[in-house]
C-alpha cells in the first residue's frame, strides 16, 4: 500500500510538473492547413528557450534578446547565441506577455488594462500607463514615434502615445487571423509601413501581415509550425535592423520552445498568391440570428471549406463542410442562445472568425 501511494505521489508531481509548462493558448485558435516550407539558411539565430516555462513575450536591442514570462514574473536577457546573460525580476511589473522597444525603454502588459514602462537595463518599472482595453501584442513605430497594440487576443489594432490615449484604431478589412499573441511595425518592406502579427490560428504559429494605410490584412501569410516538432503556439514578435542597419529581421518566441529571427524580405519573398489567395469580402447574416444563418464567401470554391461554430469557452460546437458554391445556409436551432464564433479554413479562402449572436 505505501509503494501504491508514493507511486501515485510521483505521477502527481509529475502531471504538476508538466503543467507549469504548458503554453497560454488562444481560446479560439482554428486548426486548418500547412503553407509554404522554411528554407533554413534565411535564419539568422535560432536557440531553445530554456530560461523558465512560459517564454512568451520578446524583443531586441539589437544586441540582446529579453524574453518575458506569462504566467510569472520573470524576465531572461539571452545574446544571439542562446546564452542566458541574466534572469531578472522587476518588482510590479509581471506575466508580461509581448513586448516593444522604443531606443530607451521596453513596453509590455500582462493582458490587461494597462501597460509597463521599463528599463530593462537598470531593471527598473518607470510607469504604469491605463488604457480602456486589454492588451495583448505591442510594437513599436520609431517613424511616427507611437505604440501599436492589439485588444486581448483579437485583430483589433490601437495605435498610442506613451500615455495610453488611442490616436487611431481599426478592424482588418477582409479576411482575416485571429488570437493575436504579439506584434511588430514594419518600416522596412515595400509598400509599407506594415503591422505583421504572430497567430495561434491555423497551424499555431502564422506571421500575418496588415497594410496600415488601407486597414486591411494583405496576402502575405507564412506559416512557423515546422520550425519545431510538435505543437507550436505563437508568442511575442519583433522586428529589428540587427547588425548594425545592414540585416532588418523578423523574429519572436514559440512559446516554450524556440526564440527566432529571420531575414525579412525573406518572409516578403517566400509568400506568394500561388499558396493564398486575396483576401475576399466574407459575410456572415443575418447577425443577431435565430435558428440558421447565410454565409456568403464571394466567390465559388474550388475545394469544399470547413466551418466550425465555437462558443464563448472556445469548445466546437457545430461543424460542418460547406457545399462548393458561394453561398450556404448554416442550420443550428438546436445551440442555445449567445455569442458564438464562426471560423472559416480551407476553401478558395484564407482563413476567417468572425462574432455572431444567436437568440431565441
């Protein structure tokens, strides 16, 4: 009897173990497609993450890589090399999830109403700043000298000063990823400036790119899963001019798992029309509904779509293929009345979420 329960203490521990590494997931990440392959030799550093469980948040100075984590309060100053400098802690300011860089001090917030200031160098909290959402993703914009963030885990895009007050603030037109875990301004592609976002949609760790200008996602998707075995679950996202202005980069966290940068016009190169097509008009009405629904994807498909109604604990509840034409009637009287989500995957269309709310 006592060898039955130091056996079942162990398991415990073990399960306890494991579960102080698991990965902060979207609520609402879809399951869909593989895209375009990496060519490794575009890395310019790749290391495992193994300074503490819960890597989530990054960015660079250009030198060093400091890697947040969610689900306490540390914070790892790694080089490019994957060497950890130092674990810190800066008193008040933690399970910071993505992070922005303005030259001086570092940005972050632990999905909540507010924002830290910090000196990462002197680890020092310089201000908490009050905002009227929740803040997952932060980029820095050194053109316009302004911070862009995204609302919880949704494309929802506020652009700030570094007091909170929101100067600007859009919705993606067209299709569009959700459960955005980090973001990054870019000012070196053509066309630009962009915002490219990390997504737990599709295959877990998708780069998304958003024309600000037009307030609308672009065809530029590219897909990180297979930079790892197993699950991938996107993280924090950055983009720097390393090495001095000559090699402007993309990079981030999986989470708990690998820290990354690739050559950006790599990225800008490798995503093609051939993979993803534009971008669509989507409708999805009557909204609120009662017993069905019309979904409308604009064009007639050449494969079938997958749609998949999940409700607000992120649980399917309806699944269905839709037939190849542009238009289906979706008939669910039997889920009970609130906000649902409807997810599109495959098909002629990029993949897209969308709000609705069914009542009685």
């Amino acid at each position: 009897m006592k060898s039955f329960f130091l056996v079942c203490l162990y398991l415990l521990s073990l399960h306890g173990f494991a579960q102080k590494g698991m990965p902060e997931t979207g609520p609402l990440a879809a399951t869909a497609f593989k895209a375009t392959a990496l060519d490794t030799f575009n890395l310019v550093f790749s290391f495992p993450s193994t300074a503490f469980y819960g890597e989530y948040g990054a960015e660079t100075d250009g030198e060093f890589v400091y890697v947040t984590q969610w689900h306490d309060d540390s914070l790892v100053k790694y080089d490019m090399s994957g060497n950890i400098i130092e674990r810190f802690v800066i008193g008040g300011a933690g399970r910071i999830r993505d992070l922005a860089w303005d030259g001086q001090y570092f940005y972050g917030s632990p999905n909540a109403n507010w924002f830290f200031i910090l000196d990462l160098e002197n680890k020092e909290l310089i201000a908490t700043v009050q905002t009227t959402f929740k803040i997952r993703g932060m980029a820095y914009d050194p053109v316009e000298d302004v911070l862009w963030a995204n609302e919880d885990w949704s494309p929802v895009f506020y652009k700030m000063d570094r007091e909170g007050n929101i100067l600007d603030t859009f919705t993606p037109s067209g299709a569009s990823l959700g459960t955005i875990t980090g973001l990054a301004c870019d000012n070196y592609s053509p066309g630009g400036p962009f915002l490219w976002a990390f997504s737990q949609d599709s295959t877990g760790a998708m780069l998304v790119q958003y024309d600000i200008a037009s307030k609308s996602q672009t065809n530029c998707l590219i897909d990180l899963s297979n930079m790892v075995s197993g699950p991938a679950y996107a993280g924090g996202l950055f983009i720097s001019d390393l090495q001095g202005g000559t090699l402007p980069s993309i990079g981030g966290v999986i989470q708990s798992n690998l820290v990354f940068a690739l050559k950006l016009d790599y990225i800008n190169q490798t995503v093609g029309t051939a993979t993803y097509p534009e971008p669509t008009q989507i409708l999805v009405y009557p909204n609120p509904f009662t017993d069905s629904f019309m979904v409308n994807t604009g064009i007639q498909n050449n494969s079938h779509t997958t749609l998949r109604l999940i409700n607000a604990s992120g649980i399917v509840v309806h699944e269905e293929i839709m037939p190849k034409q542009s238009e289906t009637r979706i008939h669910v009287p039997e889920l009970p009345a609130g906000f649902y989500f409807v997810s599109l995957t495959g098909g002629s269309q990029t993949p897209y979420m969308q709000r609705i709310l069914k009542i009685n």
